[in-house]
C-alpha cells in the first residue's frame, strides 16, 4: 500500500491505465477474432471488411504498447496474406 501522496498518486494512475490498457487489448483481440472468423467462413469480401476495420485498432494498440510495434505490423501482414490466399 502507499505511504506517501506520490505513491498514492502513482497507484492512481497505474489502475487508470490499467483498465484503459485492457480495453485497448481486448478491442485488438476482438478485431482479429472478427477478421478470422470470416477467413474461416470462406468470404474473402467479409474479411477484407474485417481487416479494414481491424487495421487501425491493431496499429492503435501498437501505438500505444499494448502490443509490441512489430507484432501489430506482422499480425496484420499475416492476416492480409491469409486473405490474399483465399481464392
């Protein structure tokens, strides 16, 4: 527990982000899921959809370390690349 106001302060903060943190995780993990599920259902029209929608939430989440800025370029490319296969 703090002992001090900084500390407090500190404690503040860190449940803000947190929670702001965890939100932005899981609008990251649900625009991927959206975007799997219609490569899976075979509408290569619906998946471009879902990733156009997605890009930006994965590249946000990047931006704001969510995610490592390398792992939201590469999840996006991977998941273009599976779109681009569909045939």
């Amino acid at each position: 527990m703090a002992n001090h106001k900084s500390a407090e302060k500190r404690a503040r903060q860190t449940e803000r982000r947190t929670a702001a943190n965890a939100a932005r995780r899981s609008r990251v993990r649900s625009s991927i899921k959206k975007v799997e599920e219609a490569i899976k259902g075979g509408d290569k029209k619906k998946a471009m959809d879902a990733l156009k929608a997605a890009q930006p939430e994965i590249q946000r989440g990047a931006g704001a370390r969510v995610i490592a800025k390398n792992a939201g370029s590469r999840r996006v490319s991977r998941l273009n690349a599976r779109i681009k296969a569909m045939a």
